[in-house]
C-alpha cells in the first residue's frame, strides 16, 4: 500500500513539473556554467541557448538586455542550469530548469559520453541530457497551439521536396524545423506583414508573398535568385 502511494504521488509531480515548465515563453541561460572556467567554454552556453530555443522557449543569456516585457518580472521565466555530474571516466551532463524561487521544475535525464576529447564529449553528453525535453515540447506546442506547415519547395537542382515541418516562436520571428529537429530556415518580421527577413543555409534575403505565393528572395554571385516556396499553415 505505502509502495502504491509513493508511487502515485511520484508520477503526480512528475506531471506537475511538466505542465508547469510548459507554462513559460521565456527562458534564461548562464552565459558561464560553475564547473567550466570560461564563459561559454566549448560553446556549452550557445548550444544550450539554442537548444531552448529548439524547444520553444524565446530564451536569452543572463548578461543580455532583456526586453521591458522579459525583464518587468523575474518570475516570468525559467532558469537553466547544467550541472557536471561526470568523472575521470565519462562525461555526464543534467539539464536543470528552476523557476524564480529556486524550485526545481524539470531535470533532464542524464547525458553521457565517453569521448576524451571535452569540447566532443561535453556536446555529446548535453544533446543526449536534451533528448529528456522531447516531450515537453510536444506538450508545449499544443498548449501554444504550433501547428505542422506543410512546406512544398524548388532547391538549387531544380527538384522539388515536400516535408513535414513545424513553426517556432523566436524573438522578433520564426523558426521552421522538422522532426530530427533541424532548422530549415529562420525568418523575422517587418514593418510590411508580407515580408520577412529570412536565412536559409547559407543565404540571406528575404521571404516576400506577391500574389498568395511566397518566394525566398537572396543574392548568388551579384544576381538575385528568386525560389518558389509553397506555405501552409494548417
């Protein structure tokens, strides 16, 4: 009976801390973790950043001016933290995520890796401690209501590909992934609702609809390509 009650109120916080970390839009990173001696040693920070933003939080460094809406209060957001839990052996990384009163929300599964090399191993282990957010963020996009595109375009030898991809909110855009989840292409907003700055790969332009149809919009060699891109939004 007292198995069967812990049990219970084990998976009862479990669910709580899920839902509640769902609940959030913004996050915060440490521009330096405690076990590494530099800022953004090994790039740990940036990727954890980016991997935030993968899963759906808008998500800024903790020495960056934040905007009046981030910044009014420090209760609007959650705090990441990754700890080193590793030793002379392998690499083990945890993801923590707390809120404003230092209540911890969310621990990652452990992350590990046996690479010798740190700047390899430290990526490894944090990918694989991320996993542990896969289905936060399923719950997140249903409760943001972020719906499959199906995205229809021409690539650069003319064949064309059709796949199943999702928009995430990022600060003044989106950003369009598909499942692995990979980011196909960023876009941020303009004065002008028709068009978008946009980056994709390793072209910059713009995404500008003329006539219900989007086109991407970059410079190759001094002359402007323009690349059909079918969007729906379902």
């Amino acid at each position: 009976m007292k198995k069967a009650l812990f049990l219970i109120l084990f998976l009862a916080s479990s669910l709580g801390f899920s839902q509640s970390v769902t609940d959030y839009k913004y996050a915060i990173v440490p521009s330096k973790f405690e076990f590494l001696r530099e800022k953004d040693q090994y790039r740990l920070n940036t990727l954890t950043k980016m991997f935030m933003e993968k899963y759906g939080f808008i998500t800024y460094f903790d020495t960056d001016i934040l905007p009046s809406e981030v910044a009014e209060s420090n209760c609007n957001k959650v705090y990441v933290d990754v700890l080193d839990k590793g030793n002379l052996f392998s690499t083990k990384l945890l993801v923590v995520v707390k809120d404003c009163k230092n209540t911890v929300l969310f621990t990652s599964l452990e992350g590990k890796s046996k690479e010798k090399e740190y700047r390899v191993s430290y990526n490894q282990a944090l990918r694989e401690a991320f996993n542990s957010f896969d289905k936060l963020a399923i719950k997140k996009k249903e409760d943001e209501n972020i719906k499959p595109v199906e995205m229809v375009y021409t690539n650069e030898i003319k064949s064309t590909i059709q796949i199943t991809l999702f928009a995430q909110q990022i600060e003044n855009g989106f950003q369009i992934v598909d499942t692995t989840p990979k980011v196909i292409m960023k876009i941020y907003t303009t004065s002008n609702p028709s068009c978008f700055i946009a980056f994709k790969g390793n072209s910059q332009g713009v995404l500008v609809n003329k006539d219900n149809q989007w086109f991407f919009e970059y410079f190759n060699n001094s002359k402007v390509v323009s690349e059909k891109m079918e969007i729906k939004f379902n």
